[in-house]
C-alpha cells in the first residue's frame, strides 16, 4: 500500500512530556520538521536532520509561523453556540431566562444536526481540536455531535445532560431514564473511532440525590468514562447547594459521595473551594477547569491560579461557551493570564499552552493520542501565523521568541491567526486569505 507522507517545515513548539514547571520543559525547534503518514506523526526534530531521512516526501512549507498541537477545550456547551454573549444576568438566572429554553430547542434532531456543524467549524476555525462538549437532556443532541466530530475523525468527548429537577419541565428526565440513557449512549459511542463518552450531570442543584445515585452506577460500571460537571462557580449556587445536601460537608463531597471525584473527572470553575476541596480534587486526579471568559461574564469570581497550583490540581483552560464569550483558546489563555494578574501569580504564555495541550491529554490519560507532537500520537495540529493582521506584523517585529509570540497573538489575536486546522493529518482549515492565494 502506498501511504502518503507528509514534511510539515515551521518554527514547531510542544511538550513531550508532562510537567508541573512547562516553561523549562517546552521543546522548540526554530526550523523544525513533522513528518506525518497514515493519520500519525511518525518523526519530529531539526529540519537539516528530519529532511535528510524523508527526502523523497512532499513538503509543506510553514516557514515563519508556529506549529503547536491542536488546542484542547476541556468544559463548553454545544447548545449554548446561538446564545453567546447574551446580555445581562449571573449564573441562576441567565439559566432560567437564556439556557434552558434555547436548549429545549434540541428536542429536534434537524436542530442537533445543525448546531452540531456550526458548532465543530467554530472549534476548527478556533484551533480547538477536541473538547469536552455538554450536550442537552436529549439523547438526539449526543448523537448529532459524535456524529459530526466522527465525520472528520476528531478525537471528542460529551455526554447527556442529566437533570431531572430545579429546571423547566420540558427538560426534566428522571433518574432511571437518566442511567438507560446514558448507559445506551455509552454503549453506542464510547471508545467508537476516537469518541469518548462522559456522565453528565449538569450540577448539584438539578440532580435529586436519587438521580446522582443512578449515575455513581454507572460510573462505576466504566471506570474510563469521564464525569463532566460544575462545581463552585457561582456563590449563590454555593449556598443552594449546602441547603439541598446538608449532609454533605462541601459541595465536591455532594460528588465525592457519588464516586464523581477521579480520574477523568473534569469540574468546571471552582471558584470558591475550601483548602480541603482542593486537597481533595488533586488526591483524586480530577481536573479543574478554569474558564475566564465565562467567570468574568457571569461575574461570578476569579480562579485561585495560586491554591490551585499549591495544591497541584490538575488545570486545563476551557472557553465554557455560551457563558463563555469566544471559541478561541488562545484569547481564553489572555483572559486567564488577566485574571492570574489580579491574583499576583501570572500565567506564562507556555504554562497556558500547557493547559490547553499536554496538561489535559496527561491528566486525561489520552497522551499517547493527542495534546503533544510525539511520534505515535494523531497528527492534531495546528499553524499559527505571526503576521495575520497590520498590528500583529509591527508587533512581531519586535519579538524573537516563540513565547512572546505567543502572548501576543493570545492578546491581539482571533481565529484568523489560525491559518490552518489539521485533525488526523487532513487539513480541515484553510484561512480564507490562504485560499484566495490558492484558487
Ligand atoms: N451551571 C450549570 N449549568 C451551567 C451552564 O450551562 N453554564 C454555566 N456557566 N454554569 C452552569
Ligand atoms: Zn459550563
């Protein structure tokens, strides 16, 4: 059989291993090569050195701008695409008021179908090459999503949302159609092409304990699923929630008590964590993930970046769309590094793109697959051009490293500095000004 291979040539920047201090651990090639062949990276080094073994391969000349590895998103809602940046409220009633009525609208599978799509080419034309989607209650919103990122071999993971109280009717399940649902779904795309499936109880407060029951389950029924949910975001949810479980000694107990809090266990926010919710966040090898844009939106509180590091929990940056206001991770990383400012321990641009590659595909046990540029792993990556607007070129002037680079273009830049997309090898983005030059 005649594989196609492929020379990528660009100034390339990843982390091969995982790290808790990245910005000694990051390994840059100033004119690097990737080769990739059959879906996967197959070498990675110095060009002179790369090019002498595979001279005989068609070459793709990225020369001046920055190959990383596809970005990913670890906490957002599909369904919230159409709502983003929608003016006015904090988390309880932009839920009653926004949310849940545009989720209703995923009853139809003509709707799932059609969000689905515009959903994944935002990703794609973000950099984003897999995330962490919620769906809806409805079964027919999983399928619809699995079934686009399926459709270009994407590495994806979501789950039903689980609720079946403290929200409108029309979105209730049960806890016994919320345990057939999800155990249905699980069967039918979990571990299928690159699909991983993941329990999705919304948060605390629309899941009786009965319900939270029927998951604990399953959840350990399939120790390699992941569990997706919201813990601590919102201080008024704080409180909701120690009057609905007064048993419980915090709010990630309410989980913990549910077998939630473990490997693959992704808690979107954790705004407002006791020392001991931390202490046991990073025993438990779960994941924190911090979502700036979001938490500024909703003016729900800044991420403790220092306790969260003390403590070495688990971080991945996640854009949390709708209550998230872009798809872009890079932007997220300027936000994050924001809002780290304001806690007196700035984020460096390379612990960022750690968050957003190496660090969740470790603490996700997929870094075998994706999250860093090894031989072996899927070829998801991504190209960053320095130069894509007038104020980025004269800023690009004055900078000669690739972390520098980076922070400007997390500060200034948008989906156009992504000049282009590859998930498994094939090029799914080709930035419009790229395309005009080739037509
Ligand atoms: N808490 C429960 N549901 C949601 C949601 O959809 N978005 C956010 N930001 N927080 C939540
Ligand atoms: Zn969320």
């Amino acid at each position: 059989m005649n594989i196609k291979t492929t020379l990528y040539r660009a100034n390339i920047l990843h982390f091969p291993v995982a790290t808790l201090t990245p910005d000694t651990q990051a390994v840059m090639f100033d004119d690097g090569a990737l080769v990739v062949a059959n879906q996967k990276i197959i070498a990675l080094g110095h060009y002179n050195d790369i090019s002498r073994q595979y001279s005989k391969v068609n070459t793709v000349d990225y020369r001046g701008r920055l190959l990383v590895p596809g970005l990913i998103d670890s906490h957002l809602h599909y369904p919230q695409t159409e709502m983003i940046a929608q003016y006015g409220k904090q988390l309880l009633a932009w839920l009653q008021n926004y949310t849940f009525p545009t989720e209703n609208k995923f009853e139809s599978v003509e709707y799932c179908e059609h969000i689905a799509n515009i959903f994944i080419r935002q990703l794609i034309d973000n950099g984003t090459t897999t995330a962490l989607a919620f769906s809806t209650v409805h079964k027919q919103s999983v399928d619809a999503l699995f079934t686009a990122a399926s459709s270009l071999n994407m590495s994806f993971v979501t789950g039903k949302v689980c609720m079946d109280r403290h929200c409108p009717e029309y979105l209730q399940d049960t806890p016994a159609s919320a345990q057939s649902d999800s155990d249905e779904l699980i069967a039918r795309w979990h571990g299928k092409g690159r699909n991983l499936y993941a329990l999705t109880p919304r948060f605390a407060p629309t899941s009786s304990s009965a319900q939270l029951a029927a998951l604990s389950e399953l959840a350990q029924q399939y120790p390699d699923v992941f569990v997706q949910t919201h813990l601590s975001e919102n201080a008024h949810e704080v409180e909701w929630v120690r009057s609905l479980y007064p048993e419980h000694s915090s709010y990630l107990d309410v989980y913990a008590n549910f077998n939630m809090v473990r490997k693959r266990a992704v808690f979107g926010h954790c705004l407002h964590l006791s020392e001991d919710e931390w202490s046991q966040l990073a025993e438990s090898g779960a994941t924190a993930a911090f979502c700036p844009t979001s938490n500024l939106f909703l003016g729900s509180g800044l991420f403790d970046i220092q306790a969260a590091k003390r403590h070495q929990v688990n971080i991945a940056l996640a854009t949390d769309v709708g209550a998230g206001t872009t798809f872009n991770m890079l932007r997220t990383y300027g936000e994050a590094y924001k809002v780290s400012q304001l806690k007196h321990a700035p984020i460096s641009p390379l612990e960022g793109l750690y968050m957003m590659t190496q660090g969740p595909a470790q603490a996700y046990d997929l870094a075998d697959s994706i999250g860093n540029l090894n031989p072996g792993t899927y070829a998801d990556f991504i190209i960053l051009d320095p130069h894509f607007n007038s104020l980025s070129q004269l800023r690009i002037k004055q900078l000669n490293n690739a972390s520098d680079i980076l922070f400007a273009l997390s500060l200034i830049g948008d989906d156009r500095a992504i000049e282009a997309t590859y998930i498994a090898g094939n090029q799914q983005k080709i930035s419009m000004e790229k395309s005009h030059v080739l037509a």
